[in-house]
C-alpha cells in the first residue's frame, strides 16, 4: 500500500486519541527513567524544574507538533514539505526518524528487561532476597550476553506484530485497552509503598525542594526528561497528530495528555522512593534503581507474589505502546517518503532496530570496545538522544512554528476552522515564538557553561 493522503488511516473516537497519545507518552520513561533521574539529581529540586519545563515548554510543542501533523497529514518529513512547498525543513524530520531509531536501540532493551523481570516474578525469584541480593542479580542479568537479547527480539517482535495490525486496529486498541489498567496498579503500589516504616522520607525527598541542588546539569536534565516523557522534539507527535480527526481538540488533548504523562511519573515516584528509604536502598543508583526496589517492596506486602507479576507486566505494556509510537515515526516516513509497503518497511526496520538493541545490550557486558569516553554505548545513546536531540529537535519545532509558518495558519487549526475558542492563542504564540526556543538555548549554553551566572 502508498499512503497517500486521502487513504491514510485516522484514530477512531476522541478517547481513542488521547490513549494513543498517552499511550505513546507514558512508557518507561515514566516508571523507569524519571524515579532515576529524580533520584540522581536531587529528588524535588529536578521533580520542580521538570514540571516548569513539562507545561512551560511542552505543552506548547505538544500542541505544535499535532497541528503540524493533522495539518499536512502526512509523516514527519513530509510534513514539513507539505506545510513549506520546499524540502528546506525536512531535515527536522529525517533527524526525527533518527532519533527514533537510537532511542528504540536502547528502549527495547530495557523493555526486554521488564519481561524478564515478568518471568522472575512467575517463578517467584524476589523472595528472601535484600536490596543487595536484587541488585547483584540485576547487574548479572543486564550484563550477561544472551539472556537479555532474547527479551529484546521477543519485544521487538511484538511490536512489530502491533505496527502490522495497522494505525486504527493496532494502536488505539491496544492503547484503548491498557492504559487504564496501567492507573490502578500504580495506586495499589503506591498505598504499599507509602506506608512501609520510613517511607515519609521518601515523600520528603520527592517532594520538599532544595533549591540549592538546582545546578545547570538538574536543569538540563529535566528539560530532557520532559521531551522524552512527553514523547517530543522528533516527531512521534507530529506522526500521531496526522492520524487526528479535523474535529478533534488539540489543545485539549495535549493537556490531557501532559497531566496524566506527569501524574503516572509522579506516582511511579510515589511507589518507589517511600519504598527505597525503607529499604535503605541509594536514591542515586541510576537504572537499576525500579528493578532493585520494587521487587524488595512486593517481598514486604501480601500478595506481593500476584502484585510483582501484574507490575512488570503492565511495564512492558507501557513499554510496548511507547515503542509502537517510536518505530511508527520511521515506518510512515520511510514508507510514504520512499513509497514501499508498511510491511516491508516494519521487517526491515525491525532487524536493524534488534541490531541496535543487540549492540546496546552488549555494551552493558563485558564488551569494552563499545564502551566510548568511559560510557557503554547503552547510556551514550540515552545521553545524546534525551539532553542534546530531543531539546534540540524541540527548538527547531518552535522555530519553523514561531517564525516560520504563517500564525494565521496555525490558529486556523488549532481552533478547528474557527470552531473552537482560541483566546489563549496569544500566550501559546509568545511561548512559542519566544519562550521555548530561548529557554532551550539558554539550558544548552548553561549547561556548556557559556552564561556569565
Ligand atoms: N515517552 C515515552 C516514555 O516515556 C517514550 C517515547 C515514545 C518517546 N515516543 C517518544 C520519547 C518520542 C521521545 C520521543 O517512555
């Protein structure tokens, strides 16, 4: 099949939109990655920062990215020569596809692991074990060759299996289906975690701030982690926004799916740090820190057994709705761009993508020579895409929005033809056109350190 315009695929109902879109934006990102990344830099210090940046600068590149995408209906590179009639921008969007491409390298392999931790939780491995025991097994899981590899080809297989399924029956149904699931379960956690002795330090830690740990590497961390958790700056939005109905609330939509993206992060924070200072675990662990401290959690709770499996479950079902919407950036660009079947294009990107995945695994072993300046591969690829692609991406969304392409154009969509109210539109064009691509130069050049303060 050529997707061409008029026979592309569109989302169904409106609660279909936001779960695709939710759906895409809560993953690991928010299980995994922001406990972490709180936990590296200073607990409620990074929490404050990350939601200035997270309705500050995300919303406004939320909302872009889906009036780009509805308004030329088409993958992210051709929307740009769509919405130009030149090829001068479509450079944000083959960037856009690369970028999916090295995050996908290391998401699926993480994404592996909560399959693993699936099967450790079956055959009930968590029991009797302390937080040094689990993080040991952690380490010699991560770093062992094979094991992770075939949890990773399982997961990109599924996903790949989703992606044939199609836009509508794949990933709105899938999205649909899951994504509340995923609410309740957090909840529960968070009741066990919250209430383990010790655990109000943990509510401390995450949420009373000390703004002396606010250092340009917190900040710049945040400005990241608000791009990746929000799904923003390559075009996984701009891709989804094309499959949205001309009826549908953009501004609307991209609120919702801020708040919710942000409370699923905050309760995953919720679940895990009460639990880590309980347990005496380091808040500063890096990657490990979830696969450590939940398991210690579900030793100390009733049904804890049945709770670990649901938990590592509805991670890899938070994974697999953000991977369909990463690898759906590069399948809709590279098959109406270059005019192949979806089909073809999802096997191909699939193998290279398990090659990615086998390469950033590997680097996790005792494979030193993708090691580089002292990183595994694993973590470079997680570096360059979340603090320097995604802000960067960002900015020039907010360049070719603010200075580029006619306001006129943009309130005409975002209002739905006039349709909707768009009084704010005043404030989303001065954050646009000047807030956010300020505000993410300056985060860069002080994280460079080129600002005199
Ligand atoms: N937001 C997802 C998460 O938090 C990951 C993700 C999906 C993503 N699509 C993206 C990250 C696009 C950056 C860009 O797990």
């Amino acid at each position: 099949m050529t997707s061409q315009s008029q026979k592309r695929t569109k989302f169904g109902s409106k609660f279909g939109v936001v779960a695709a879109a939710a759906g895409s934006a809560v993953g690991l990102g928010n299980i995994w990655k922001f406990p972490y990344e709180a936990g590296q830099n200073g607990g409620a210090a990074f929490l404050l920062v990350y939601i200035c940046c997270v309705f500050l600068l995300g919303i406004p590149v939320m909302v872009s990215e889906f009036a780009i995408g509805r308004r030329a209906h088409a993958n992210v590179s051709g929307a740009f020569r769509k919405l130009t009639g030149n090829n001068r921008w479509i450079g944000v969007g083959v960037l856009g596809a690369l970028t999916a491409f090295l995050i996908l390298s290391f998401y699926f392999v993480v994404a592996g692991w909560s399959l693993e931790y699936v099967a450790q939780a079956v055959s009930n491995n968590f029991v009797g074990k302390t937080p040094t025991d689990l993080s040991v097994a952690f380490t010699d899981f991560t770093s062992d060759t094979y094991r992770p590899l075939f949890w990773t080809a399982i997961f990109v297989l599924l996903t790949a299996l989703v992606l044939l399924a199609g836009v509508e029956k794949g990933i709105e149904r899938y999205s649909k289906l899951l994504m509340p699931f995923l609410a309740v379960i957090l909840i529960l956690l968070s009741i066990r975690s919250v209430t383990m002795p010790n655990g109000i330090e943990g509510l401390t830690f995450l949420f009373k701030p000390d703004f002396s740990k606010i250092t340009p590497q917190v900040i710049l961390s945040a400005l990241g982690q608000a791009f990746f958790s929000l799904s923003l700056g390559m075009g996984c939005m701009i891709t989804y926004g094309s499959y949205m109905r001309k009826s549908n609330n953009l501004v609307q939509t991209a609120v919702q799916v801020t708040i919710i993206d942000t409370l699923v992060a905050i309760l995953a924070g919720v679940a895990i740090f009460p639990a880590v200072f309980s347990l005496g675990i380091n808040p500063a662990q890096g990657p490990e820190l979830v696969f450590v401290t939940l398991p210690g959690v579900f030793t100390h709770m009733p049904g804890g057994y049945i709770f670990a499996i649901l938990f590592f479950m509805l991670l890899a079902i938070a994974a697999i709705t953000s991977t369909i919407s990463l690898q759906e950036v590069i399948v809709a660009y590279i098959s109406e761009e270059f005019h192949l079947s979806r089909k073809k294009v999802i096997a191909v990107s699939s193998l290279l993508l398990m090659v990615g995945g086998v390469l950033a695994s590997l680097s996790l072993g005792p494979h030193s020579n993708l090691v580089i300046n002292g990183k595994p591969l694993f973590e470079l690829l997680d570096f360059v895409t979340s603090k320097l692609f995604l802000p960067f991406g960002g900015f020039l969304i907010a360049l070719f929005v603010g200075w580029f392409y006619k306001a006129e154009y943009m309130r005409d969509e975002i209002s739905n033809g006039g349709k909707l109210n768009t009084s704010f539109f005043p404030v989303y064009r001065f954050l646009i056109r000047y807030f956010v691509p300020l505000a993410i130069l300056l985060i860069f050049c002080n994280e460079l350190g080129l600002l005199p303060f």
